[in-house]
C-alpha cells in the first residue's frame, strides 16, 4: 500500500466536521495562509538567487530595520487573505495601523494578525527563520473594525499557528484541540501531517536566553540561569544545555520536539518598552500552541494569555515552554 499521508487541507476539514456550525469559511481561511506560507517558503529557499535577501532603508513601528523579506512576506499574506470574504481586518508586526479589507472585497467574520518573517536578521546569514499568525474573530456586529476590535486577550485565539522555514517547511498548528504539524513536500506541493499531536515533556535540561543581557536580567532570571549553569555541582543536580537560535520559531519549534524553555524576559533594557517581544504577533500565538501541547507560558508574573492588551504593537516579557521549569521560574518571581 502507498504510504498516504494527510494533507493539511483534508485534516483541517476533517476536524470541521466536528464542529457544530461551522460553515467553511475558516477552513478556507487556513488555506489562504498556507497558500501564503508555501509562497513565503519557496522566496527563503531561493534567497539570493531571487534577489530577496538584504535591508532596505525603511524602518518598522517597533523601530527595526526592515529586511526586503520582511516587506515582501508581509506584502505576500495580505494579498493571500484579503480577496476570499473570511477577514473583516488585518494586524501586522509590519504595519503601523491595521488593513482593512479593501471595499472591492466581501469581509468575513475573522480577524488576523501576523509576524510574517519571525527571526529576520537570520536571513541574510541563511538560518532559520519563520511565520506566525493568529486568528481571532472580530466581534459581532463590527464590520469596519478597528485597531480596539484586535484588543482581545489571547485566551480568545480560534487558531495559532507558525511556519518553520528551515532544512524542511514545516507548519504547526492548533484550533484549541492539540498541536499538530505539517511538513511541506516539496514535490506535490503540498504541507503533510508529519508529526500528529505533539506534547512538549514536562522537564528538561534546556534552556534559551540570550546571555550578552546577563547585567539586565531581574533576580530570579539570573537565579534560575546561575543554578543551570551550576549544573550537577548545584541545587539542580543536573547538567543543562543552552540555545540561542534568535528566531523564536526555531526556538520554540525545537522546545515542541524535545521540551526545553525559552526566555525573553523583562530586563533593564527593554523595561522602559515593557519586554522584547510582541504580544499580538508573537507572545499570544506561541502561549496558544505551547499550553496546547502541554506546555506553560507566562510574563513571570500572570499567564501570556490572560493579559488584556492595551496596544497593537504592545510589547511582552515571554517564558515559555516545558511546564516544571516554566512554574519553577514563575515561583522564582514571586519568591522574589
Ligand atoms: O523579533 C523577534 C526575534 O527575532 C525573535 O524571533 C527572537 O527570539 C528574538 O527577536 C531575538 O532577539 P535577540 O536579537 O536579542 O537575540
């Protein structure tokens, strides 16, 4: 027998059946996205031979200079997703303001927000880098939403998901019900189910954090780094491994397959913006898929996705990834 293996398209209408209501239109919606992530993926597998790799002299709302990857992916998922009618707005990491569906396009009842190249200043330097999107539903009786309407905390996510463009595209994804991930095959053009159901264990001798911040980090930061880096000599009584990938995709992609937490926290030099990653583009999406896999995320201080956000672009401290190490770190906050 041939070795048949699920589509991302069969899987998605296959977990619709099960929903009372439900009338395709998300379903067409994830198709959209994957369309645009397919897209994405085969531009970063080209790189310089297409001419996409470099900087251009524009810079975005949080400040960072923009890569021509950046522009053009984010270029790549608004076209994807404005035609079909299943999004009433869009809400970019790219974008100063939020997208509104052009009139000449029917709007749906959805609201999508994106980082639509995740770890760019990989890019030029070919390692890992990614997509990461999350779907909310706009609110009933809205059909210009504003930038208030994206305003919703992350516990009300329908779906999270990301692309992974590294030696292989993968896409994972959840609807609330499990993560399971995709591995683009190249050759029928076509995201497969690769690895069903995945769970993140609940320990781990890994840890990620970009050290050159040491001098900034809070106390029970350093606390925790200072008892892995002790290793087997110290109150762990064990030895830890660290990664800095600086694509978080990649970071939490790798904490997915083999556990291991990761760590942007509020420190003294992003404290002034309230943390160094996004909450609408980043923070929320990853809490949705890793407490979806059994794992845990949180600021320090409250759960990622319980945090009511004041602003788009508003900016986060993120922990994040298997659950003991994660409450560990948490208890380290209020101990302290
Ligand atoms: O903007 C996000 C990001 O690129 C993440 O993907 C990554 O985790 C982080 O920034 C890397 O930060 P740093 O530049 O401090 O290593």
């Amino acid at each position: 027998m041939h070795n048949y293996r699920t589509s991302i398209t069969q899987f998605i209408i296959e977990e619709q059946r099960h929903i009372e209501g439900a009338t395709g239109e998300f379903t067409s919606l994830l198709n959209d996205i994957v369309t645009a992530c397919k897209v994405i993926s085969n531009l970063v597998n080209h790189g310089e031979l297409v001419g996409v790799l470099g900087s251009t002299e524009s810079e975005n709302v949080q400040g960072e200079t923009q890569k021509k990857l950046d522009i053009i992916s984010n270029d790549v998922f608004i076209k994807s997703n404005e035609w079909a009618g299943h999004v009433a707005a869009m809400a970019s990491e790219e974008m100063d303001d939020i997208y509104p569906i052009p009139e000449a396009y029917p709007r749906g009842k959805y609201l999508l927000t994106f980082d639509p190249l995740d770890g760019s200043s990989n890019i030029d330097v070919n390692v890992s880098v990614g997509t990461i999107f999350s779907i909310l539903r706009c609110p009933d009786g809205i059909d210009n939403p504003t930038k208030e309407d994206f305003l919703q905390p992350g516990t009300k996510q329908v779906c999270a998901g990301y692309a992974l463009y590294g030696p292989s595209s993968i896409m994972v994804l959840t609807t609330g019900n499990g993560v399971n991930g995709f591995t683009l095959d190249q050759n029928i053009g076509e995201f497969v189910l690769t690895h069903p159901k995945m769970q993140i264990p609940e320990d781990t001798v890994e840890f990620a954090i970009n050290a050159s911040n040491m001098r900034f980090w809070e106390a029970p930061i350093k606390r925790y780094v200072d008892e892995c880096l002790a290793g087997k000599t110290g109150s762990r009584g064990r030895d830890f491994n660290m990664r800095w990938i600086a694509s978080m995709v990649a970071e939490v992609h790798r904490i997915l397959t083999r556990g291991g937490v990761f760590m942007y926290p509020l420190d003294e030099k992003n404290r002034e913006k309230g943390g160094r990653l996004r909450l609408m583009y980043e923070a929320n999406p990853m809490s949705m898929i890793i407490e979806q896999a059994g794992g845990a995320s949180s600021t320090g201080r409250e759960r990622i996705m319980e945090v009511e956000p004041s602003d788009l672009h508003q900016r986060i401290p993120v922990i994040l990834g298997s659950k003991n190490e994660v409450e560990r770190i948490v208890q380290y906050h209020q101990e302290s």
